[in-house]
C-alpha cells in the first residue's frame, strides 16, 4: 500500500476497527500475557484487513453507521462528514482546543423513523469552555431541527469525554472527562468524570441512581464505551499523565459505581470504590481510544500505544489475556 494513504491517526484505527464488523472479518487470535510484562506480545490478525476505507480526514474522532450501512465521522475540527454521499456539514459554534472540539456521535436506534444524530462538543461558554449534546434530524444530508439536550459539562484543553451510544435499554450513555479538575469526579452533583445515562430527549430516567444524569462516577477521562453480548457495560479510560503516566483501564461499568478517581489507580483500594478488570500498569500507557465488542472480544486503540487492544469476554468477565495487534503500524507521529 502507498504510505501516503496510510491514515495515521490512530483514531482511524477506531473507523477500521467498525469497518471490520461491517464486512464481517475475522479479529484476534489468544495469545497469553502477564500484567507486569512491559509489553503485550504481538498476535498477528487472521486476515489482511489493511484496507483504507477513506481518507484526507482532518482528526477524525468518531464514527457511527447508518442503518443504509453508510458511515458518518466527526472532526474534531467541527466537521461532520458522511462519506458515502462525500456530503461536508461544518459546525459552527465549534471550539477545538487541545482535546475539546466536535467529538462523539449517536445515531438513535429508531433513527428509520425519526432520523435522530446527536452530536458531543466543546463550546464557548459565558464562564469558559462547555460540552454539550445536540440532537439533529440528519436528513436529506442535511443537519436539520437542532436541539440542545444536556449542557452544563464544564470543558477544558484536555479531559473532554465525548463519547456516546446507544444502549441496549434504548437510553443514551454519554462519557466526560474532569475537565482537568480531579475532585469533580467525585462529585456526584457535577456531570464532569461520569458516565451519564439519559434519554432520548434528554430527560433523567427514573431508575438512575442518584436522581440526576449521572450512571457511574470516579472517571478520570473515558474514552469508550461498549456493551457485550450479555448486556453488560464495558468502558476504556486514560490513567494519569505526566511522570506518573500508565494505569490506563478496562472496567466494568455498574449502575452506581465508584471507579475511584483520583483517589486509587491500578491495583490501590479504598472501601466503595471499583478498581479496573484490566489496568496497563505503570510501566505502559495504551492511552486508550474507543471501544467495539465483536465476536467475543473487547478490541480498543491505543494512541499512545500504537496498537489495536483485544480482550476475550464472557458472562461478564474477562476469559483470555489481553493482546495487541498492528503493533506501532497505525498511530501518531513523533513529530
């Protein structure tokens, strides 16, 4: 292949990662791995699915398909695009700033009928940077009828969420970060380092567990999101930065739960709090980007990483050792 094609971004590992469920490949092999191993070993894919889908996309950040199997991708720029017709939307109240910027996206299960989006961004607030959620009609490619469901996400450079789905309930999950204010995650008044849940319209189900959006709480900054097929919530989420960088986490999301941040990383406890099912340790950082559960297995990016993560699960518990694949082929420039 060209390398002038090769898309870089290892967030377009998270559009092939999609792409594979799509046309029905074969993923991951097992192969076994120890915790403190420094790195996973490399398990080689049982196809060739080294095929570019589309490329000259600006920071793709997330992708959904419609149920034609077309595909839609943010920028984080503030571009939506939807690639099959090449149709370019802009977003204009768009700020892209370090990590914030035009982020997840949701297509709504009844989307046939009602033609629902919801788009996740970074915008000027009167008091600083907000995320918010807005619900569009995508129709006749067209961004149609905007509706602002959740606001009142404080933003910032970094630690932004942004990721959204469906779950199996029909309800919409959204994830944000602390917005670099660590104590926010604790906070269970404050919607920043959550995993929230609400519905379509954006109104609080009844049976959440603290009255408000907010499903579980103690995130520092998550990044996927995925259900298996038993039902189960499955999240991959950034650990610390800087000198003490690693800890990067596969959890195990609970209606209620505690995931500790900043008060434990990695294998620490305190009362209340869940630790992770997986954690890369201190001696690496995946630095982990999306999430998709596909024949059996949790598969995640990683950006710092430079691999495609994979994990066998079943009846809500991990069964095989995580692996990586593509190891530094796909991923972010030194420079």
């Amino acid at each position: 292949m060209n390398k002038k094609y090769i898309l870089l971004s290892v967030i377009v590992v998270v559009i092939i990662i999609a792409a594979i469920a799509y046309f029905n490949k074969d993923i991951i092999k097992e192969q076994a791995f120890k915790p403190s191993d420094t790195a996973l070993p490399e398990v080689p894919l049982t196809e060739n699915l080294e095929e570019v889908v589309t490329q000259g996309l600006g920071i793709p950040w997330e992708i959904a398909f419609l149920p034609d199997r077309s595909m839609l991708v943010t920028e984080r720029p503030g571009v939506l695009k939807h690639i099959t017709s090449g149709t370019v939307i802009n977003i204009d109240d768009v700020v892209a700033r370090g990590e914030g910027g035009l982020l997840g996206l949701a297509v709504h299960p009844d989307f046939a009928s009602n033609n629902y989006i919801y788009l996740y961004s970074t915008t000027a607030g009167t008091n600083g940077l907000q995320n918010h959620v807005v619900r569009y009609k995508f129709q006749d490619n067209k961004l149609l009828e905007p509706k602002t469901i959740l606001e009142g996400i404080i933003g910032n450079n970094n630690h932004d969420g942004g990721r959204m789905a469906f779950g199996p309930d029909k309800m919409l999950y959204i994830t944000t970060g602390d917005a670099q204010v660590e104590n926010r995650s604790q906070d269970k008044n404050s919607l920043n380092g959550k995993i929230l849940r609400v519905k379509d319209d954006g109104s609080v189900p009844p049976d959440n567990p603290f009255n408000n959006a907010v499903y579980s709480y103690g995130h520092r900054n998550v990044q996927g999101i995925a259900w298996d097929d038993q039902g189960n919530l499955w999240a991959t989420e950034h650990g610390p930065s800087g000198i003490t960088s690693g800890e990067d986490e596969l959890n195990k999301i609970e209606r209620g739960g505690n995931y500790g941040w900043p008060v434990i990383t990695g294998d620490e406890t305190q009362t209340g709090m869940i630790n992770p099912v997986i954690h890369s340790t201190k001696k690496e950082t995946w630095a982990p980007s999306g999430l998709a559960f596909y024949k059996g297995h949790l598969i995640f990016a990683g950006l710092r990483g430079q691999s495609l993560y994979s994990v066998a699960v079943s009846n809500g518990k991990t069964t095989g050792n995580l692996t990586s694949s593509l190891r530094e082929k796909y991923g972010r420039r030194s420079a």
